[in-house]
C-alpha cells in the first residue's frame, strides 16, 4: 500500500481541528464518511485514485478559488471550496480573533473581534 491512509487520516484530523465552518454544509461528516470509499480506490491511477482525491481534498481545504468535485468518495453535488453559509450567518465565538502577519512571517498581531 503505497499511500498509507494515515496522510488521509492525518488531513481529517486537521479539518476537525480548524474547519469548523465545514459543519455548514455537513462537509466535514461527509469527508469522514467517504473514508470508506477512498479506502476502496487504486492509490494510483488516471481516474479515481487515492492519489487524485488527497490532492482535490486539499485544493479545496486551501480557501482560494478553486472547486473541487469528490464524487469519488460520495460526496454529492457541492464542491469542496465553495464558501459555506447558513441562513443564520455565521457564528463566531467570543474567543474569534484575526491574525495578522507580516510579509516575511516574522511578526504577527491578534485581533480579538469583540475589540471591534
């Protein structure tokens, strides 16, 4: 088994960790649930391979303007990518803060949103 399904695990991991406006849309549940087919694909290939789905997962978790479609694992009609929000908006904690950085990545400041 060329591609070990720990890269596969290990991206889940993150997106648990800092997606979580991935919950919109149930995205985050339908990434764990095509576990199993992602499980059942060539790790190579032209078509659907193991290869080819890591990549879309992450060209869609990556906030630019790609779209990725991951019928390969069952995930429907919405790409991945797409920008999610609920009728209700979105809801931010009141821990939420903006990071700023540097150009170089040498400095950083944190802005809380309820100093707005």
């Amino acid at each position: 088994m060329i591609i070990s399904f720990q890269v596969s695990d290990n991206i889940l991991r993150q997106v648990d960790k800092y997606f979580k406006l991935y919950d919109i849309n149930k995205f985050r549940a339908k990434l764990h649930d095509g576990r199993s087919k992602f499980v059942e694909l060539d790790d190579f290939g032209q078509d659907a391979s193991k290869e080819k789905v890591i990549i879309k997962i992450l060209r869609g978790l990556h906030f630019g303007s790609d779209l990725q479609n991951l019928k390969e694992i069952g995930f429907g009609t919405t790409p991945l990518g797409q920008f999610q929000v609920s009728e209700a908006g979105i809801r931010l904690s009141n821990t939420a803060f903006i990071i700023f950085k540097s150009p170089t990545g040498l400095f950083n400041r944190k802005l809380y949103l309820k100093n707005l």
